[in-house]
C-alpha cells in the first residue's frame, strides 16, 4: 500500500508457500505471527490465548510441542482457532511428525538437528501427507557446534551456513514448501545475517529480532531491526519477540507494518505530542481513544492535534481529523474539509462514533465487493 513514489519498497522476490490457508511469501501481504506462552498441554487455555491474539490480529500462531501431551492437545487447539498453527519443535522429530497428525499448518523445526537421515525422510513424509510447511528456525543462541568451531562465534556468515545447512537437508529430500529465519538479539547480526541469506536464497524469509527484551526496549528495538529489513524489502512474515503478552507483539508487528505502509489493519491514529498551545488534553485524549478504538479493524486515518499550527495540514491526510481549538471547542474534519465543531466534554464519545461508523461503512462496502466478485464467479 504506497502512496508516492518515495514511499515504495521493493519486496525481494521470494517463492511462496502455504501456512494453512495464509500464504506466505511472493506477493503475499506479510503477516503476523506471535506464540503463545501457556502450557500447551492445557488446551483451553491456549485456546483462549489464541483467540485474544486473533482478535489483535494474528495471522498465524506458534504453540510450543516438547511433549507427547502437548501434541496430543494440538488436536483440539487446531480445531478450535482459526489461524493456522505452528507447532514449535525441537530436537524430537517423533514431536513434529504427531504436529503434522494433529493439524499443525506448519512445524518449526531444523532438520539437522534431528539425527539420521531416515528421520528426516520421516517428518518430511509427515509434513508432506498433512499439508504441513516447515520453517527452519536459526538462533544465534543455539548454533551447531560444528559452525561455533569453524566461525569461533555466532556470526552473519555462521548464521546462514547453518540455515542453508538444513535446508540442504528438506531439499534432498526434495521438499521445498519451507521458510527461514536467522534470528539473533543483537539487531546489527540479524540483520546483516538476513541480507545475506536474503541474497543466497529465494526461500521466503520469517524475520524477527530474538529475545528482543521487555514491552519498551523489545519494541524500539524490533523496530529497528525489522524497519531496516522491512525498508529494504526483506522479510515476507514477522515476529516481535517481547517479554510481554503475545496480544502485545502481534499489535507491535502491525504498528511496524503499517508505519512503512505495508498492509494496513485499524485506527492508524497520528497526534501530536502536544504543548502549551494545545485546545484539549491531547495525551490523556489518545490515549482514550486507542483503548475504545483498538478492536476496529477496518484501516482507518485519524489525525487528533492540539491546535491549528499542524491540525489542519494532518487533517488532509487523514480520513477523520479533530483540531484543538479555542473555549473548549475544537474542529473536525471529514476527509480532510472542515466539517463540523465539538466541544471537549463530548469529544471523545464523539470521535468513536465517527469512526465506528466510518468502519461499518467500509465492512459493508467490502461485503458488497466479496459478494458481487462471487457473483461474476458464479456467471
Ligand atoms: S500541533 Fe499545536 S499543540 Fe500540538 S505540539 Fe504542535 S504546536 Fe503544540
């Protein structure tokens, strides 16, 4: 979704694969992808983290399978959301192959380090009878030891060697429905590490920037290291990995993604950071309406600024605008035209309203639209 010609990013040409019914990679929209922190084992539970991360907008979920127990509640898990599911897998390749029988849409797993090659052939044949893609997870935390030897340290070279080390393995056996991922915390290895297997491949690539730290500092820093990979093209799936919930990370994702406007999901909402000149509480006022505002999903531009030095400029390029001004009373544009006032107290009720109207308006267009496409299909 680009608007002029400097806000164009040119997406490397990956091949794409399937996650369930989310393709990824090609000219797929990027998606979003968190993981759920409850045990596994404990179906509900993580079925109601699921659905709290679908709500937030997940387009697909990682669940954690490092038993027999976990796998066997993956059958219920998977029929009970609607994202497609990636079960996380290490080392035990029994583990992936129950994923694949549970209905995992794709197992997270590095065919190395899994033992003999008659093992590998196994989970392969799994994923292969049950639809199952595979992302081949590279961690600068748990490179082999063989690659720790030959490089003395994890570096962007040792990072890929691994990656297409177990691609090699998947491509033996002539499977090729995988993503990758190199992740390190330090945002400067990943990155370099994902330009250069973004150049030596053409696998479609899950970015993220590992054990990234807290809500604060996981985001700046996510952000900085998929901004970056994301500005040049690279990544055709992401995930921000946050010590925080995995509501968090998926609505972090999206704020990513939609600042480089590359897909564009709720209330973008663009404010001021406010100062002496602003008509109405511009902090406490956004604040208010992220919270009411967060469950809209249609793509939606507000501009809420504390006085005309920059209101009406923001206004026309947002869809709803609202502009402090003076004795309480402030401006709200449609479209970027002045269009009518509001006063302080009822600001806030008001400004939902707009923009829960303006969000039914658009999800019926776009029922219309799904609706007339089956049509035409149908003729
Ligand atoms: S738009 Fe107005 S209120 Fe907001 S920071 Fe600028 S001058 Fe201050």
């Amino acid at each position: 979704m680009s608007y002029r010609p400097y806000q164009q990013i040119l997406r490397r040409k990956s091949r794409e694969i399937g996650v369930g019914k989310v393709r990824v990679g090609g000219d797929a929209p990027i998606s979003v992808q968190t993981m759920t922190n409850t045990p596994t084992e404990d179906a509900q539970a993580t079925i109601e983290q699921i659905r709290r991360c679908e709500l937030a907008g997940a387009d697909i979920v990682r669940v954690s399978c490092p038993t027999e127990e976990a796998t066997a509640a993956l059958h219920e898990i998977v029929r009970e959301v609607n994202v497609p599911i990636v079960a996380d897998i290490h080392f035990h390749y029994r583990r992936a192959i129950e994923a694949a029988e549970a209905g995992a849409a794709c197992l997270r797993i590095n065919p190395g380090n899994i033992g003999s090659k008659e093992r590998v052939k196994e989970v392969v044949k799994a994923a292969r009878d049950h639809g199952c893609s595979i992302r081949i997870g590279v961690n600068a935390g748990s490179l082999e030891k063989h690659l720790l030897e030959k490089y003395g340290e994890p570096n962007p070279e040792a990072l890929v060697e691994s990656a297409l080390w177990h691609a090699d393995h998947l491509l033996q056996e002539g499977f090729d429905e995988f993503k990758i991922s190199v992740k390190a915390s330090d945002v400067f290895l990943a990155v370099a590490a994902y330009q250069q297997l973004a150049e030596a491949c053409d696998h479609p690539l899950h970015i993220g920037i590992t054990e990234a730290g807290g809500k604060r500092a996981g985001t700046v820093k996510s952000a900085i290291g998929l901004g970056s990979l994301l500005w040049a093209g690279i990544g055709d799936t992401l995930r921000v990995s946050l010590s925080a919930e995995p509501e968090e990370e998926v609505s972090v994702g999206w704020e990513m993604l939609k600042s480089l406007h590359l897909r564009h999901r709720g209330v973008k909402i663009v404010s001021c950071p406010s100062c002496a000149r602003q008509g109405f509480d511009v902090i406490r006022t956004v604040e208010k309406l992220e919270e009411r505002l967060a469950h809209i999903q249609q793509p939606i531009t507000l501009s809420i600024i504390g006085c005309v030095v920059n209101g009406p400029g923001e206004a026309l390029m947002t869809d709803i605008g609202l502009t402090g001004g003076g004795a309480g009373t402030h401006m709200v544009y449609a479209a970027g035209k002045t269009d009518h006032t509001v006063r302080t107290e009822e600001m806030v009720e008001h400004i939902v309203g707009l923009v829960t109207a303006k969000a039914e308006t658009l999800a019926a267009e776009a029922r219309a639209a799904q609706e007339a496409a089956a049509r035409a299909a149908a003729e």
